[in-house]
C-alpha cells in the first residue's frame, strides 16, 4: 500500500492519498481544490487516480474533487446518506453504511457516522496483501485528535435552525460505534489544530481508536448523553462566515477551476479606478509594515496561514478584489483564496511605492506600547476593546475591556465610540491589525492599537479577568 498524509496548514485541513502499488491506482480523499498536489503524486509513483471519497459536504473549504475527477477521469464516491436535503447535485457513485469499495488489494468499508453533519461517513481501510483486519480509518469531521466534530455548524454559520441538538444525540449515537472498534485501528481525521470544526484539536496528524477512547473527552461520557450534548455545544469557536456559502458550493454543480490562476499586474490608473468603484484593495503584508504606511481604505489581511480564514471573513463572493502582496507571495495567496472560492480576484498591485510616487498619500498606524497602554487605561476616559472570539475573552481580558469580535466589526461599528480615545487589542497584535485597518476605513481617527495584545500583557504578570 502507498500512503501519503497532505495537510494544508493554512486552513488546518488534511487529505489522503491511498494507492494498490501492485494495481497501479489510487484514491484521494477529501482533496483540496488546488488538486494538482495529487496529480503530481500520482505521476512520481506511477500510479493512476480511478477513485475519489469524500467524508461530507464540507464547510470549512472548497473541495477540489470535481475538479480532479475532471483532470483524471476519476469516479466520484460521496455520500447517499442523510436523507432529503443532504443529496450531492451533480453526478456520484453513492456510498451508504455498509457499501464496499475496491482498490486494487485494497478494500474500503464506509461507516455512516452523522453528528457534524447528517451524511457523514467515515472509511474503514483493510489492507488485504497484509491482513484481513482494518489498518486505518478516516473520520473527516467525526472523531479528531482528542475531540469530535462540531455539530452545531449548521444552525450557526448555515442558519439551519433546531439542527445542533438534533446533531449532539447523533454525534453520541456514532461515538458508540466507534467505540466498537478495535484499538489498535489508526485514525486519520480531517483537520488538526487551528481548525474551526472543534474547539481542542490535538497538533499530531493521527491517533488510534484506543487512545481516543482513553484520552478524548467524548468518551468519558459513555453513559451521560445529556452531559455530553451540553459540554459538545459548549464554548465552540465563531464559525468563518464563509462556511455557509462551502455549504454550498460542495453541494451543487459549480464552475470548476482546474489550474491556478495567474493574476494581473494592475497599474496606478487602474487600482484608483477600482478603488473610486468601492473594490476592496486586501493589503497582505505584515502588520509592521501595513502601520509604517498604508493606501488609506486598504484593509491588512497578513498573508500568513490564517489569510484565507480572515479573507473568508471580510470578503463577499459576487464582489472583485485586489491584492497588495509581493510577487512571490501571489501563487501562495492565489491558492489560499482558492481553498474556499474567492476566485473574484481584479489583480494585485506589489507594493504602495508606486501609489506613494504618483503622489498618493499614506497612512500610518496608531501602534502603542504597553505602557502607553496601562498608562491610558489606568488614566480611564478610554474605551477598551477585546476583539478576540467570545470563549477567549471569557477565559480572561483586560479588567473593563469591551467584547466586539473582529469578524462581525463591520456589522457593530456603533459598538465603538467616535469621541473618547479607544484602545483595541487581541491576542497577539493579527486580529487588532485588521480591526485597525477597518475602523480606519470606516473614518475612526480615535483608535489605538496595543498590538502586544494579552501575550504581552499577561507575559508581563499584568492581571486579567473573566
């Protein structure tokens, strides 16, 4: 058997590919959109990509799988579980609990697990030249490193109403069938640490079903169903806003992009034409370099592994964008927008200097110390923000500070006052970065950035309240 782990860090999300060495093929699952990782994977070990599974409709990114079923001539192999309303739309192979799939000398058992979502389903491995037991399962959004999915993703970020409890009973009822398992099977799931799907993702890239049921939460709830539903939908993070529309566009027949674009340089003229029209200039350098000097209605997304998910955040899908960003970030940032469709990319522009040189003023940034800080809020008249997510600011903030999370900013801009000074901050300077570069765009000229954020602030024994 050939086995390669792909993790794209940036959205925390893992796929597999699987290959019969002796029968030249191989399946991927869960694959990203830009697919030709695979497609070079395939051709270095000489092997042909004849099947491609997926775990669910997925929320958190834009699966690459037609697309690759597209470049390869591939079967599509998806869930037929769920029930009305949960039907891929567009051409599949369905897959129920209990189909069995066949690669080569490897054998694939699907296991419908519903709780993240009602279709589900998990594929248990058996590696047939080597044994006639199961070797590895791959759980998607079911069973993580020391957590489980999130069930309440569809009423949250797709405004299905009444589903997460409906999810929690079943998430329970699918834990059962896990546990069944033996101990010794490998479990391989869909995402890691960072991602938004759970709330305690473990770092490693697997685990095995005995260790799960003696390290993860969810089984310490064995005979407490009421217990675990309530600690399952209990402090999870802000799901992305982007996750509705993943919803979806992993359901339906889209346009498909099988390469990655190469976008446009954009000239002066055009970058203010575009601005003049309301276009979103994304400025992806770092923080540091966005506060010395920055094109006054750009908003600093860093292009750093969390800039799809902040993208994803701030940016609509029917609307143009430009990118600020080096030329050797482009391919990179291209990819990361790919992820999760934000395709609707005008060009990018490399620098402010032409801006700056063309006579365009620049705008710096109001950074502050921690000092500066203490000395402010000590002195009060100010108001303090925390735009870190909901169960952060409960675990601990700054004594007085305000919650306004970042990724609904646009929507509370009244939260925050336009005549007292205001300070902002987050954990680590990112989140406030882009608070910043959006209440200076919305003409706040009053605001502060404590970029050191609580790191610095608790680092330095400073205290903290919930």
């Amino acid at each position: 058997m050939f086995f390669q782990h792909i993790y794209d860090k940036t959205l925390a999300q893992a796929s597999y590919f699987i290959g019969c060495q002796k029968a030249g093929v191989a399946a991927v699952i869960d694959p990203k959109r830009d697919v030709d990782t695979y497609i070079e994977i395939a051709k270095a070990n000489n092997m042909t990509i004849t099947h491609i599974f997926e775990t669910h409709i997925h929320a958190d990114f834009l699966t690459g799988s037609r697309e690759l079923a597209q470049l390869t001539g591939a079967g599509l192999y998806l869930s037929d579980e769920g029930g009305p309303g949960w039907e891929y739309e567009f051409p599949h192979k369905g897959l129920k609990d209990g189909s069995i799939v066949q690669l080569g000398n490897l054998t694939f058992e699907v296991m419908h697990t519903p709780g993240h979502t009602p279709e589900s389903i998990s594929f248990l491995l058996t590696d047939n030249p080597a044994s006639d037991k199961p070797v590895m399962l791959f759980t998607g959004d079911f069973v993580f490193v020391g957590d489980i999915g999130r069930p309440d993703l569809l009423e949250k970020a797709a405004g299905m109403k009444g589903t997460q409890e409906i999810g929690a009973h079943q998430m329970y009822a699918s834990i059962k069938k896990f546990d069944a398992l033996a101990d010794y099977i490998q479990v391989w799931p869909g995402h890691g640490a960072g991602s938004a799907c759970g709330k305690a993702l473990g770092a490693v890239p697997s685990t095995t079903v005995g260790y799960e049921k003696a390290r993860n939460w969810a089984f310490q709830y064995a005979a407490d169903e009421p217990g675990f539903v309530q600690y399952l939908l209990t402090d999870q993070p802000e799901p992305p806003r982007y996750f509705a529309m993943m919803k979806h566009l992993n359901k339906v027949d889209r346009p498909l992009l099988t390469e990655v674009p190469k976008q446009k340089k954009l000239s002066l003229e055009e970058l203010k034409a575009a601005m003049d029209k309301g276009i979103k200039l994304i400025d992806a350098r770092p923080k540091a370099e966005f506060a010395a000097g920055f094109i006054p209605g750009s908003i600093n997304i860093q292009g750093n592994n969390s800039f799809a998910t902040w993208a994803g955040w701030f940016l609509k899908y029917d609307e143009p964008f430009i990118l600020l960003a080096d030329e050797s970030q482009l391919d990179d940032l291209t990819r990361k927008l790919m992820r999760i469709g934000l395709d609707q990319v005008l060009g990018y522009i490399p620098s402010t200097e032409q801006w700056a040189k063309a006579g365009g003023s620049l705008q710096t940034a109001a950074v502050i110390s921690l000092e500066e800080a203490k000395k402010r809020i000590t002195n009060n008249g100010v108001q303090l923000v925390d735009l870190r997510g909901a169960s952060e600011y409960n675990a601990g903030h700054i004594q007085k500070a305000e919650h306004v999370f970042v990724g609904t900013l646009p929507e509370h801009l009244d939260k925050l006052s336009r005549d007292k000074p205001v300070i902002i901050y987050c954990q680590g300077g990112d989140r406030a970065s882009i608070a910043y570069s959006i209440l200076a765009k919305n003409g706040f000229t009053n605001v502060s950035n404590f970029s050191g954020g609580i790191n610095e602030w608790v680092n330095t024994g400073e205290p903290v309240v919930s």
